[in-house]
C-alpha cells in the first residue's frame, strides 16, 4: 500500500463479496526501509539524523491519513494513532543503548501503523471489523521458526473473543520471540504470516495481492516475453519461491500446504486478472518455470582419505548444521563433494572445521543457482538434454538433477545470469 486510494481500493476488495475475512496488512510501502534507516543513524549514535528522518516519516504519514478519512471524526483518529506511535518512535530514538531489540521494536511500527490506520478508515465506512494485535497470537521460537501449534492454538482463542465480524485486520511480518519481544518474520514476512494464518484456522484459500500479476515463467527484469504462470503445485511454488522468484517470502507455503489451503497470487492493479493458483493439484506441463538465486558461495571440498570413506559427508555435514548454515545445492564424485550456501557469516570458521579433515579448493564467491521448475518424472525422456542444449554456450559450474522431480538446478557465475536466463528462455519455452 502506497496511497491512500490503494488503502480504499483494498476496503472495495475485501468487503466485496460479503465473506468473512482475516485480512493481514504489510506496511505502508518505503516503511519498513525508513523505519531501518532511522535504526541504522541510531546504531551509529546519530541521534539528529535519526530525528530528521523520523520527522520526514511522520509528515508522509501526516499527509497520508489527510488524504485518507473523509469525516472529522475519522481525520482524528488517525491523528491519535500518528500522534501515539511517533511518540514511541521519539522514545526510541532517545534510549541510551539503541541495540537489536529496539531495532526490531522500531521496525515492527510499520504494520503497527498501517492496520491501525486501516482499521480507523474501515470503522469510518461502517465497515464491521475488528483489530486482532498479531503481537498477541504469532509466535516464534528460539531458532526464529514460528510455532504452528501455539499460533492455531492462540488464534482459536481470539477469534472465539471476537465472533461475529465480517472483518479481521492484523499485522503481517511481526511476532513475540521466547522471550516476550517483539520480532519479526524477516524481509517480506506479511505473506508467511498470512499462510500460517490460513493453515491455522484451516482458511478456504490465502490470497496474497501485491502489485504483480502472479508468478512469472522467468525474471521479468531480465527476460523479455515472460508470462504469468497459471497454476502451480506447493512443491513447484515452494521451489520458486525460494529460488528467488521475488513475489513470495520463502517460507510463504510451508504452512498453506500442510494444511492443503490453496495460496492465490493476485494483482491489486488488475484485481480481475487470473493471478496464479498454488495448490496440491499438479498439471502435466513438462517446463514451468525458470528462477535464479543470487549470492550464492560454492565450497569445493575433497576427502584426504579417499575411495571408500564412509562417514565423510556425515562429517562434512555437522559442520554446517553446528553453523546454523543451510546447504542448498550438492553434488557428489567418489572423492568430492561440493556445497553451495547462501548464508556466509560463518564462511571462515566452516572453512576452517572442514580443513581439519578435508582438502578444499578456494571457494567461489558470487554464483547464481539458476533453477528449472517443473514436471520431470523419472520416466520421462529427454529434458535434460533440452535444458544442456539451451545452456550450450554458458560454462556450467554445477549440475543438479534427480533430487526431486520438479527441480533441476545449475550453477554459474553471476556474470553469465542474464545470458543463462535468456538461452533458457529460448530454449524451453
Ligand atoms: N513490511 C515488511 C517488509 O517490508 C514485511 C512485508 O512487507 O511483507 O519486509
Ligand atoms: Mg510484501
């Protein structure tokens, strides 16, 4: 949400066809990065700058609730709500020690804000809403992972509170920690929250509307020609999304699809366009999609012992987990193994235990796995051949196939991405 009319288009969209509804609210957009950016100078003990920026803040939220509510009334309320959470803002900035809970305290004002002010404008309409605070129900514990049965359990309680509403607002992208804090889901995190939502109280469908028409075949940024996908199975989505298909927060499915609760992709600008359709529901086509994840390290590991070693890739593996570090892509020789990660805070100290008992060759920094969503069954004949041919002209660093069906993946350095992307769309679709 960017502008107040977007705020009233979304009260047409969600009041339309009379449903009862949660309707879980992301920040006003540009928020969440000003909100960092204030933290940022406050990290760095420049506590004018912080103020000027949370002066510029709150006069764009000024303007916005002028533009907003039609009665006095309502411009009235949504000045308390400026008023109240800017306050809290100026109390921030004045802590002694500013550090990572009040970092994430500042952050979480975003959707603070924005579903109060919602909620605000709904009550003006008449609309029959209630606000349920998510700072109340969405938990998350010690590995930041949100506890699904204590938010089904917590949500059950709320809304038994709360019967009889057409409208539920709540905040998306922010929770408790164990210890009581406020914290949040990551970058993105209002769609995760919307899915856990949906799979707790077993919701009809979760839809997630942003400013883009669904899933796209390919990067549109860097591809030309590309095309929404119409329908996509969890495992096809979950791949997507966590291979930098930038519409959905990686974690985004997990939840809808234990539960079986269908996830619509759809586009505020174009509320009548077809969007994309996540479900258990796998269609035959054979290529679906082509995503690319950035950032990516290769570790080239080789075992000293050589041929036979069992108990190697056991070894190698407990290193990454005593790091936390999630391995993304493997492959395997007799003798070597390689890893990519996306996480490098770690980097040295997991090149360092891995030494102790293995040869490694310089990492490569800066790759990309470039990764082909579809339909692969084992029996099937000749893809991988059409994707090799595509890529006949880009040096391959890494190959993966076979780990699932829907799933092939490739290495190569970052400088060969748009043209990796581009022959692939040339070749496949
Ligand atoms: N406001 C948060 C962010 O900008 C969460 C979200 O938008 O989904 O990352
Ligand atoms: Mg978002």
């Amino acid at each position: 949400m960017g502008k107040p009319e977007r705020m009233k288009s979304i009260r047409q969209l969600i009041t339309e066809d009379g449903k009862p509804k949660i309707v879980v609210l992301s920040a006003l957009s540009g928020s969440t990065n000003a909100l960092l950016s204030i933290s940022e100078s406050l990290i760095q003990k420049n506590t004018a700058e912080a103020s000027q920026k949370a002066q510029e803040l709150k006069a764009h939220y000024e303007q916005f609730i002028s533009e907003l509510y039609q009665s006095s009334q309502g411009l009235s309320n949504g000045k308390a709500i400026v008023e109240k959470e800017f306050n809290f803002i100026n109390q921030l900035i004045a802590t002694q020690h500013f550090g990572t809970k009040q970092e994430k305290e500042m952050v979480a004002l975003g959707e603070l804000l924005s579903t109060q002010i919602f909620e605000a404008y709904l009550q003006e309409e008449g609309v029959n809403s209630v606000l349920l605070p998510a700072l109340d129900f969405m938990v998350i514990d010690a590995d930041n992972e949100p506890i699904l049965a204590k938010i089904e359990e917590n949500i059950g309680q709320i809304l038994s509170k709360n019967t009889g509403k057409d409208i539920y607002i709540t905040q998306g992208f922010i929770c408790r920690n164990p210890a009581g804090e406020v914290d949040n889901l990551k970058r993105g995190g209002s769609d995760y929250t919307a899915s856990l939502i949906g799979g707790a109280i077993s919701a009809e469908e979760v839809q997630i509307w942003t400013d883009i028409d669904g899933m796209h075949n390919n990067d549109p940024r860097i591809v030309k020609n590309t095309f929404p996908i119409r329908e996509l199975s969890f495992e096809e989505a979950a791949e997507l999304a966590y291979f930098g298909a930038k519409i959905l927060h990686p974690s985004t499915i997990t939840p809808a699809k234990m539960k079986g609760v269908p996830v619509r992709l759809k586009n505020t600008m174009e509320p009548s366009a077809y969007g994309t359709l996540i479900s258990d529901k796998t269609t035959d086509t054979e290529i679906k999609a082509i995503a690319a994840k950035d950032n990516i390290t290769a570790i080239y590991i080789h075992s000293t012992r050589m041929l036979n070693a069992y108990g190697f890739l056991k070894r190698v593996f407990e290193v990454f987990e005593k790091y936390k570090t999630p391995v993304d892509m493997i492959t395997t020789s007799e003798v070597s193994v390689s890893v990519t990660i996306d996480q490098t805070t770690h980097l040295n100290d997991i090149l360092r235990e891995l030494r102790e008992f293995a040869e490694l060759e310089d990492p490569d920094m800066n790759q990309v796995i470039i990764c082909i969503v579809g339909n692969f069954y084992a029996d099937k004949e000749g893809i991988a051949i059409k994707v090799l041919d595509a890529m006949r002209n880009i040096p391959i660093r890494m190959i993966s196939y076979g780990a699932s069906e829907h799933n092939i993946s490739l290495l190569v350095d970052a400088g060969h991405k748009n043209d990796a992307l581009n022959a692939l769309n040339e070749g496949l679709f």
